[in-house]
C-alpha cells in the first residue's frame, strides 16, 4: 500500500511508466548536490532512492541530511548521459514543485547515507555507537535488509507450517524456574512476596505439556531468555522458531524441518537439496574437531596417535595427537608462524606445533628435530601433505585437541577465502551422547543435577533404543535419539525424541544425580502430566536470530536484531539495566524475609 496521506507512491514505485504524472514521495534527505542554480537531493525511503530536482535555491537551502520531506513534482526522464544504472530509479528523476519540511534533524553522530562516494566516509563507527543511535543505524539499507528479510523467513515458515497442519501456540513468559543448562533471569513476584517467576530459557516443558494435551503439532517463534556470563554472538534474549509434534520419530522431524529449512531459504532466491546430509557426532569431532563442522571446504583433520605410538617426541606422547594440513605454508615466514602460537594460546592451548615440508622435500620446524628417522620419513604421506605444504599438530585430550584442530581449519579457510557467505553447506549432525561429563573445562553450560554427568541437550531427550535398557549402567558411553541442524558451522537448531515415560524420566534424573524430591519441586508439574497419558513426541527448535544471520550473510546475529544488547547485556541505547528507585525495591519484595513477617 504505497498511498497514504502523505504520498502516493514509494520511492522505487517510481518508474517510466510515469513520466509525465504528478506523484507525492515522502521520506528522508540521504544527501543534497547543488549545481549552480540547480540542487538535487537523494530522496529515501524504506525502499531505496530517487532523484528529485529542485530549480528554487530558497527551496533546497534549507534541506540537509536526515531532513523528514515532502516532495510533490512531475516525473521526468533523466537527460541523456545522466543515468545511474547502480540505481533502480537511475532512469528517471522528480522535478519538485512543492517540498514541505515535516521535521529537521540535527547533526548525525555518523553518516547513514546509501550514497556516499567517499570510503572513508563511508565506515561506521564502533558498535557502541550504532548501538546507542540504533533508530539511525537501522536507516541503513542493509539493515533495512535485515529486518525485511527476517520478516520473509517468517512468514515463509508460518505458511509451510501451517501447511503440514501445524498450530500456532503462545505459552507464558513467565514460569516457574526449572534447569535447562544456563542461569534464569529472575522477576519478584509482588503480589506473592518472596516468590519469584523465571523467565523461561526455551518453552522446553510447555511445548511437552501441550503435546500431552493433544494438541499433536504445534510451532511459535519464541522469546527465551538466558543469564550467561558474555560470549560473542550471544544474547541474553532471542528468539527460537520451536516446533513440536506427536507420534513421530526423529526421521519424521528431521523430513519436517528439512521443509521448512527450504522453504525458509527460498525467501533468499536458494534451493536448497533435500534430503540434507547427515554426519555422526562423533565422526564430525574425528573429521572437523567441531559438533558443528563447516562443510563449504574440505581439508579433515588427521588422526595420527597411532602413527606417533612409539615416538620419542614427549609433547606426542599423548591420549590423541592429530593434524591439519595449512596448503602452501612452507612460505609462511617464521614470525606467523609466532603469531599462530599467540593465536593458539588466546583459546587456551599452550601453543600450537608445526612442521614444514620445503619444495624439495626437506622437513623443517621446531618439531622435526624431535622425531624418529622412521616418523620424519613417512610423515608427509601420512598426513597427506605435498611439498610446500606445513602441517599443525595438536597432542593431548581428544576432546580439547580436536577443538583446537578445528579451530585451525576453520582459521585457515578463512585466511584463504574460503567462507563465502553465498555458499551454504548444511548437515544433520545426529548421534549425540546423551550425557556429558560436568568437570569439562572446554564446556561453559550450567551442569544440570548434581552428579559427575549433566544432559548433552536437556533432561527430557529419550536414550537411543540400543540404550534404553541400560544408559544409567554406562552413562559416558550411552546414545540419545537427539540431533542438530547445522549450516557453515554454525548450529542453526536442535532437537531430540522427549521420553514420554516416567519410568525412563526417572532414571535420567536419577543419572543427574535429581532426586524425587527436587524433581517435583522443580518440574512436577509435568511429571505429573506424564501419569494421564502422554504421547510419543519429538520436536526441534531453530535459533532464529542465527538462521536470519546465516541466510543474510552478517558476522554477528546483532545485524539481524532490531534492538540487541551489547557486552555484559547492556543496552546503550536505553541504558538497561539500570538501578532502581528504593520505593520500587520496597514495592517487588525484592528484600522479603518470611522471618521478619512472622515477627
């Protein structure tokens, strides 16, 4: 709907159909040129630029950037050798005849012009800036991308969802606290002192009870909400598009998501291939050193602890010891090769070992000395080098090294141009240990229970039929009937079969080291739903601020969030979170003492 009162058209709806015709923009200065008795402004709007011609100087004086603009004027063809074919409108141009100023702007605190020529103009300031002036940062087109874009996905689900006869449910914000792996954000309850809701980290427990309420398939694109300490490219809220259904199994989900997941990128202009590609958990980890391997490129990692078996070398005499090939890194100068120890350390190893293989065979680095004749010789085969070629290893836990190793690989692509953000290789990874030690030090979840293992995923996700007589006998080595979706190494979503039976939810809990009585207290609620006949169900949730980013191509999910946080939660642009007045301490309950009360 391009007519309201105060235009009738958009600025692209402009074309040389017109020419001729009397039209109405309204919109934003994005830059003003004056010609010598002539000025032309840049006219913007949500859905891109016009040229518009202004023949009265005493008219165009007073515009400046950001100014809020009528313009009525003739449309008009552009004189021959004016064109701007960078630009949809770059045809045609609006001779003004009336411009009405609907509101001034100020100085900007950074430019957010679509036009500018200048590149050093042209580069936004730190995020803190934008994030502050966010109303000016989201003007940017490529931010108005975003949004738009973001807005497409969702609707793209909803119709392939609603098509598969799903139902759109909304549950409560707020809830009762229950651990799901991170730390609740807590509210006082001020009509019941000294009670307090939680704001729910995932609707997890709500989507089960609905399934137990026949409602058999049902989806929301979810507010959830996480108190973790501050990582890159997290929020302490967002968004999850979560989708549950009953009487299916993990290949009815995976078939399920995969449609929506199609649906979803063909927004962008994409096709994606279905049936996706699966992996196991543990060949991604052997193979990638990641539960969330980037499949745009190749280059695996190499196991080589049976090559290394006997060596002399100390540092290799290890639990695991592998390797990444770096294509090309006999030419790296000795001082990167330093600069990928620093980068090493940085994620927590103690360095990171190298050696070389020179043009003409010859082996070379700090570690080449330390090898046997035997190991030096049947080196470069084993790892599947090539002369000119350097090879990082890494030596020690499997799990910590394989980290680091893919750590390595993904760096190494990145160096080399291999990310394209255009490319989207995704996966199912499935598989997945149903339980994870607590003391892992690579691991930063909140440890479910109170017993040296907590849920790989989350306390309801039902042991694999080969493990579902006996997970509680053998927790390190017991399989769950869960799995994630990934795309370019990022973890789009995650799903699993619930247990629908209580006798199994007992011994999981019981794993967790989650008695009865803490049980009850902490989730009763559906334990008690359990005894009136629940149906098998399974379901999958997708991060929706992450499934926007990959799609739009951002380095951040910030770029695809209207209004995010930055560092530590906060918000720069309304300064939450922010002290509260003594009275409305009092007035929460924030300080109650039942004690106190019954004095």
């Amino acid at each position: 709907m391009s007519q309201t009162a105060y235009r009738t058209h958009h600025a692209t709806d402009v074309t040389e159909a017109l020419v001729g015709q009397k039209v109405t923009l309204a919109g934003w200065v994005d830059r003003r040129r004056d010609h010598g008795g002539v000025a032309f402004i840049d006219l913007r709007d949500n859905t891109g630029l016009v040229q518009v011609v202004i023949y009265d100087e005493e008219v165009a004086r007073p515009l400046r950037s950001e100014f809020v603009i009528q313009v009525t004027g003739e449309v008009r063809l552009r004189p021959d050798g004016n064109e701007n074919t960078h630009l949809a409108t770059g045809k045609i141009e609006v001779v003004a005849e009336n411009i009405e100023i609907l509101a001034k702007a100020d100085a900007l605190p950074f430019q957010v012009s679509t036009a500018l020529e200048n590149e050093s103009e042209n580069k936004l300031p730190g995020e803190d800036v934008r994030l502050k002036y966010r109303y000016l940062d989201l003007r940017r087109p490529s931010m108005q991308y975003n949004l738009k874009l973001r807005s497409d996905m969702a609707k793209a689900a909803r119709h392939a969802l609603e098509d598969m006869d799903f139902t759109e449910v909304e549950t409560p914000t707020f809830i009762k606290s229950t651990p799901e792996g991170a730390r609740d954000f807590l509210v006082p309850a001020r009509l019941v002192p000294g009670s307090w809701y939680a704001l729910p980290q995932s609707p997890q427990l709500l989507k089960q009870l609905l399934m137990v309420s026949g409602v058999e398939r049902y989806y929301q694109l979810a507010r959830c909400y996480r108190d973790e300490d501050f990582r890159a490219d997290r929020q302490p809220e967002f968004t999850q598009l979560d989708m549950e259904m009953s009487f299916v199994d993990q290949e009815d989900v995976m078939a399920m998501a995969e449609k929506v997941i199609a649906a979803i990128w063909k927004v962008a202009g994409y096709d994606v291939q279905l049936p996706l590609p699966r992996i196991s958990w543990q060949e991604a980890m052997d193979k990638y050193g990641s539960d969330k391997p980037d499949l745009r490129f190749g280059n695996p990692l190499v196991e080589l602890t049976d090559y290394f078996k006997n060596t002399p070398f100390r540092v290799f005499q290890a639990p695991y010891v592998g390797a990444v090939v770096f294509k090309g890194g006999a030419a790296t100068p000795r001082r990167q090769f330093d600069a990928w120890q620093e980068w090493a350390k940085q994620r927590g190893a103690k360095g990171l070992a190298y050696v070389v293989f020179a043009e003409d065979g010859e082996l070379k680095g700090p570690v080449a000395k330390n090898l046997s004749d035997e190991e030096r010789n049947g080196l470069r085969e084993a790892v599947g080098a090539e002369p000119g070629d350097a090879v990082f290893f890494a030596a020690g836990s499997r799990e910590s090294s394989q980290l680091l190793l893919g750590a390595v690989r993904v760096e190494l692509a990145r160096r080399e141009g291999l990310l394209d953000p255009k490319k989207f290789a995704f996966t199912w990874v499935v598989d997945f240990p149903l339980f994870k030690p607590t003391d892992d030090p690579d691991d930063d979840d909140v440890a479910v229970g109170h017993s040296k293992w907590t849920s790989m995923h989350h306390p309801f996700t039902m042991p694999s039929k080969d493990w579902i007589d006996k997970f509680d006998q053998d927790p390190e080595h017991a399989m769950s009937d869960s799995y994630d979706i990934v795309c370019n190494g990022e973890e789009m979503g995650g799903g699993s079969v619930r247990i629908h039976r209580d006798d199994i939810q007992d011994r999981v809990l019981n794993v967790l080291g989650i008695g009865k009585e803490e049980a009850e207290e902490k989730f009763g609620f559906l334990l008690e739903a359990f005894k009136y006949g629940a149906p098998p169900h399974a379901g999958i949730a997708l991060g929706w601020d992450r499934t926007v980013s990959i799609l739009a191509g951002t380095d951040t999910i910030r770029d695809v969030i209207a209004f995010p946080k930055a560092g530590g939660g906060r918000d720069p642009l309304t300064g939450a979170p922010a002290p509260i007045s003594d009275e409305q301490r009092a007035e929460t309950g924030v300080d109650y003492d039942p004690d106190e009360d019954e004095n």
